[in-house]
C-alpha cells in the first residue's frame, strides 16, 4: 500500500509569512497545503509539528475524507481557527496528491467546470475620494470585473483596507500597530466615497465594500439603507458574526447584499446564517475553514438556501489556497465571486503557480493536482520574521473590533 511517508511544515516570510505542510508518500508524490493563520502563525505550525505529523506518518493518502474525519473528531477539542487551519493543510495536500495520482487537475476530480472562468474582485482603495476614484478606474483598465472599494476616514487619520504601496498588506509591524477609529466619522464619509464612485464611473461593473465587523447591526442597518442606491455587489462583515441571529436586524432594513465569513471556520459557524438565509455570500475558504473537502460541505448547504459563495482570498492566504480556491470555485454551481489580491513578487518566487488572471477572471492551469509547486532554495532566502495585523481603538482609547 501507498503510504504518507513524510509531512514538511515550512516556515518562510517571502513579502509575507507563510506556513505550509508538504507531504511525500511512499511513491514519491508530493502534496502542498497551505497552513497560514496571520498574526498566529507558529501556533498552527506547531499544531500540525507536534500533534498532526506523528498521526499521518504510515496512513492511507488516498482516504482524505476518513483522514478529515479522524483529525476533527479524534482531536476532540473540535473547531477554531487554530484546528480547522492545520486540518486544512492535510486535507489540501492530499487532494494535491490525489490529482497527481490520477494524473488529473483537482477541479476535475471535484466534479470538472461549471463555467469557463472564475469571476474575481480586486482592492481599490485611496487616502480621499479622488484618488480612490482614480484608483478604481485603474483596476477598470486592466480588466477588473469587480472592485471593492476603501477610502481612509479623514477625521481619524486612516482605516482598514487603504494600501500604502501596490501591495495591500496589513500585518506590516512586529507588534500591533494602534489605529484610530470612529463610527460617526465612517458612517459620515463611506457613502459619499461609494456614490462618488458610481457618479464617475457608472453601473457597468461591481462595486464592493468592506466593512471589516466595524459597526453594531443597527449602524450596519442604516449604512446598507443608506447606500441602496449605489447597488452594492455587497456590504462585507457589516457587524462581527458571533452571534448569527444579528444578522436578521440588518436584514430586516436594508436590500444591500450581505457577505459573511472570513474569520469563521466550520459548516456549524455559518449553520444559522445559511439555512436562514440572513446571508447571501459565504465567505468562508479552504486554507481556515478546514479545506476543500470540508468548505464543499459548506458551500453544498449554501446552496440549498439560494446562498453564493465569495471566499476570502487576501495576501494572507498562500497561492495554494488561491489556487485550491479557483479549482473549487470553477465546479461549485453557486459561485458566486472570488477575492483576489495579487501577491508580492516575493511570494511567487517561493510558490511558483500555475493559476493565471484574464479579463477580470482567475484561471487554473491544468497540471495534475493544484499546479503549484514549492521553492525550498528560494524560501531560504526568506526567513520567518513575526508580523501582527493592527488593533483598532476608539477616540476615547476603547478597543474595537479591527
Ligand atoms: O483583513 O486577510 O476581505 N479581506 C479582508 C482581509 C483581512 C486579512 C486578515 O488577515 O478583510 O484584508
Ligand atoms: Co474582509
């Protein structure tokens, strides 16, 4: 029998820090997951190190869906990011695996495509609302589709999503960065920012914000009704989602889409939000809700309740996740949009991907597997060095939610 020989967990910082679990069977094939949790990396390289890799020394590659299983329900302490991340890692490395096996592309063992090519949206952002006008019209040039769109708040100086250089990457210092932040001031200026833009550049294409879990579900209920006219793609984590049943407020005053999942990490996290129907995007994504295996689960509940998918896709998540993510996204019949950041330079000399972007749409290629292979000698050159995301503090010096 085939046997997991070997499981790698690799700790680089090419543009950014990654982590990302290799595993070699007795045959020599060899499978990549990506395993990145930003801001707590170590804690999942530690995770798969000390408690995941003994478990899949000698074990079957090709029961992925028993091995799933066995690592939620033999851990016993179940769910979190923590978990569901190092869970993701093998369970993505092993379809890798299972692809080159059969010699086939992963999309193809999922099912094979749904559609041609897989809508995506990129960040346009800008210090005031000229230059994120100018920046959104930028992103219409090189063939974008769709464009979420961020401006820094002038009264308190700057907020989630404005990039500094042309890389958007918020885990910049080694230890938190403090951010002001008010509601008043946001829920003044976003809307202005966002009828700016569609005044200048018209409906033709789609327009997203992220509201990055700032607001408590009533302000979220009056931003969306506020901003109708501007027909939003979507309002994304418009309040944080702990407690699902927030959701129905908003709902309940405002037509604005909703978009919810980025930070959550199993089918039971949006249960609620799907089977009634206070969604109508899951953002959930291979690499922190436990992998392709366990986000088909989700994305299948999805679509029994009329739910699309528009999984995170940030620098944070390493090609791998991109592309497992294209590989899903091109089967799934409720596709709904992906995220789509491009990675530094540096990130892609480490993570050579066959995944290609074309008018405004991500594409697989079609190697055997996920299409991604792993630079040992180019990551040497790119050490781990601890990064945290920002924290975000009210004017009276309150933490809020970043
Ligand atoms: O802040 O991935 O929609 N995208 C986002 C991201 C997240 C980061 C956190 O690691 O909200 O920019
Ligand atoms: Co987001």
């Amino acid at each position: 029998m085939t046997t997991i020989e070997r499981a790698e967990v690799l700790v680089a910082g090419p543009g950014r820090n990654f982590v990302t679990l290799r595993l070699t069977t007795s045959d020599g094939v060899t499978g990549l997951g990506d395993a990145t949790l930003n801001g707590r990396e170590l804690a999942v390289a530690s995770y798969l190190r000390d408690h995941v890799v003994p478990l899949l020394i000698g074990k079957d590659p090709a029961r992925i869906e028993d091995m799933w299983q066995y690592l939620y329900r033999g851990a016993y302490w179940r769910r979190g990011p923590v978990t569901m991340t190092a869970i993701a890692a093998v369970d993505t490395a092993l379809w890798d695996v299972k692809g080159k096996v059969a010699g086939l592309p992963v999309f193809q063992l999922l099912g094979g495509r749904s559609r041609e090519g897989v809508l995506v949206y990129c960040h346009a952002s800008g210090t005031d609302t000229a230059s994120l006008v100018d920046d959104v019209a930028r992103f219409r040039d090189l063939g974008y589709q769709a464009v979420r769109a961020q401006a820094a708040v002038p009264e308190v100086g700057g907020t989630y999503g404005v990039r500094k250089g042309l890389i958007y990457e918020p885990a910049a210092t080694s230890l938190p960065d403090e951010q002001p932040w008010s509601t008043e001031a946001y829920l003044r200026f976003a809307p202005t920012y966002l009828e700016a833009v569609r005044d200048r550049l018209g409906f033709d294409f789609h327009l997203l914000h992220d509201v990055h879990h700032r607001l408590t579900p009533i302000e979220a209920a009056r931003f969306g009704k506020r901003v109708e006219d501007v027909q939003l793609f979507w309002m994304e984590d418009p309040t944080p989602a702990e407690n699902q049943e927030s959701f129905r407020l908003i709902r309940s005053h405002t037509t604005t889409p909703i978009a919810v999942g980025e930070v959550l990490n199993s089918i039971w996290d949006v249960q609620h939000l799907i089977t009634e129907q206070l969604i109508d995007y899951v953002r959930t994504t291979v690499v922190h809700a436990g992998g392709i295996t366990h986000l088909r689960r989700i994305f299948d509940l999805a679509a029994l309740y009329g739910v699309r998918t528009g999984s995170h896709g940030a620098t944070d998540l390493s090609p791998v996740t991109q592309s497992a993510a294209v590989h899903l996204d091109l089967v799934v019949p409720n596709f709904g949009i992906q995220e789509y950041m491009e990675h530094a330079p540096e990130t892609m000399e480490v993570f050579r991907s066959g995944v290609r972007f074309e008018n405004g749409m991500l594409h697989p290629s079609e190697e055997p597997g996920l299409g991604v292979e792993y630079d040992d000698a180019a990551a040497e050159r790119f050490p781990y060095d601890p990064r945290y995301l920002p924290v975000a503090r009210r004017l009276d010096g309150s933490l809020h939610d970043w």
